[in-house]
C-alpha cells in the first residue's frame, strides 16, 4: 500500500504499510554519497520491501532545505551528493506512482511525535531536535503549521556578536548548542566533552532558546530529540527556563521524544494518511 523513507545525512530508513496504520520491519542501510548510487539502492530495497505488492503513494523525510515544490534537496550539507538532484521524480519511477511526497526531516519527525508519540494529548507543540545541529516545527492540533520560508530555531540569535556559528554566522543558538556547535568550540565531539561547566552553559543557551521558542509560539508541550539530549537532563532544563521565563509564570511541559530513529517513518506514514482523509499539509503556506 503505502513506502515511507527516511533520508539521513548516514542513514536511509525504508518501510512497507500494507494497510496504512501499521509498518513492517524496516529496512536501515548507510547513505550514499553519490545520487544516482542512493537511488539504485533505494530501487532495490523498494521492490524488496514491496514483495510484489503494489506502492499506492510514498513519503519521504529529507534531511536538508527542499525546494518550493518539495521535488529535491536544495540545501543539505550532510548529503551534498544529494543536492539539485531530481529526487521525486527518481523516486517516482523505482516506485511507479506518481503519488510521491516529501518533507523536510523535522517535520517528518515531529508528525510522529505528535501523532504516535510524546506529544499526544497536546493541542500546540513545539517539536526541537537537538543533534548535529538544532532544527524544530510546531504542531497545532496534530498538523504542522505552514511558513513562508520554514522554521529554523537553531539560528535564532542568542547572543549578538556572539560565538561563530557552524553557518558562519555569529550568535545563533546552533553555536551554543548543537554537536557541530559544540565541535567547532571545543575541538572534539560532545560524547568526549565531560567538563560540567560545559554543559552547565550548553543548558543555559538552550533554556534561552527553549524561552523564545515559548514567548513566539506558546506552546503547551515542548518535545525534545536529538543524540544531544542524552547529556542535558530535562530537570535541569526545566529549571533553568523556569529561572529565564517569567513572563507567563510557568512554562510549557518539557518532553522526551519516544519513536527515536523511527520517528520520520511513523511521522511520513501519518502525512500519507492524513493525505488519504483529504487534509494535504505542506510546508510551505499558500
């Protein structure tokens, strides 16, 4: 019935829906590099999980900025071999039909989260990945919210003239704290960095960024992912927007995200459908 993909900048997730509610053992296997040597691949594992079954739509979750007709990968700096290249439309002929969607990764994510995972029950939520670098989305009554240009919490000024961030611009949160960021400062990846005060900063900044997140899109459930979240305890952060945001008196309730790696997979499975119930979502406003 239904393929839902995952592209990351070092893996590619894959998965068959045969009923549109539920999916089957996914298929996990490195990126390529090069396009046309990630689209044979994905070919293969398409008609693999398929098994003869016909693909009625696809949903992909990309890592990197898509173009306004979400058809390709315009800015992505973990898949660079991926970039201006005709992705949809590869996509489309390995799995014959025309019916082929794709969304920017944190989106893809975050409609996981809010349908299937730590964000239900919430009306208004604040998906925040914090990883490699920082990404986030908001959520109102399960849908995303559409934007001119996309949502890029991670480069929110935090400090102006502050720290260089990892896009060459100067205090933006993704400086303060992200893995990139956090590479780019102390020259080693944040797995080796044990220094508490360290992370007693890298919580400070992210309490910032988390408050400006609240004062902009008043969310009553924040949910937090990223590998970067394993070394900042939600407690602390709690307390640390608690000490920072005043101004509406409490802050939103602070989450874990519960799908992990599956995340763009459950999240594309619910794009298609939503698709399906005659609610089409894009990132883009109209």
């Amino acid at each position: 019935m239904y393929l839902v993909f995952d592209l990351g900048g070092t893996k590619m997730r894959m998965a068959f829906s045969p009923d549109g509610e539920n999916l089957e053992q996914p298929s996990v296997f490195s990126t390529p590099a090069d396009f046309k040597d990630g689209m044979a691949a994905f070919a293969t594992k398409a008609h693999e999980l398929a098994r003869g079954r016909p693909i009625r739509a696809v949903a992909g979750s990309v890592v990197g900025v898509l173009d306004p007709d979400h058809s390709m990968v315009l800015v992505g700096p973990n898949v660079p071999g991926w970039c201006n290249q005709p992705l949809k439309a590869e996509v489309q002929g390995a799995c014959g039909t025309p019916q082929v969607f794709l969304e920017n990764d944190t989106t893809m994510a975050g409609l996981g989260e809010v349908t299937r995972g730590a964000g239900r029950g919430h009306s208004i939520v604040a998906y925040i990945t914090v990883s490699t670098g920082i990404g986030g989305k908001r959520f109102v009554n399960r849908k995303p919210e559409p934007s001119a240009f996309g949502f890029e919490p991670g480069h929110h000024i935090v400090q102006v003239d502050g720290v260089e961030c990892t896009c060459g611009m100067k205090g933006h949160l993704e400086g303060y704290a992200s893995g990139n960021g956090l590479r780019k400062r102390y020259g080693k990846a944040p797995e080796h960095i044990d220094d508490v005060r360290v992370w007693e900063e890298v919580t400070t900044y992210l309490a910032a960024g988390l408050i400006n997140v609240t004062v902009f899109w008043s969310p009553d459930a924040i949910v937090l992912g990223g590998s970067m979240m394993q070394r900042i305890p939600l407690d602390r952060l709690a307390a640390r927007m608690q000490q920072l945001g005043t101004i509406f008196g409490r802050i939103p309730e602070l989450k874990s995200a519960q799908l992990g790696d599956a995340g763009g997979l459950v999240g594309a499975l619910a794009y298609l459908a939503a698709l399906e119930n005659g609610s089409p979502w894009h990132d883009k406003a109209k």
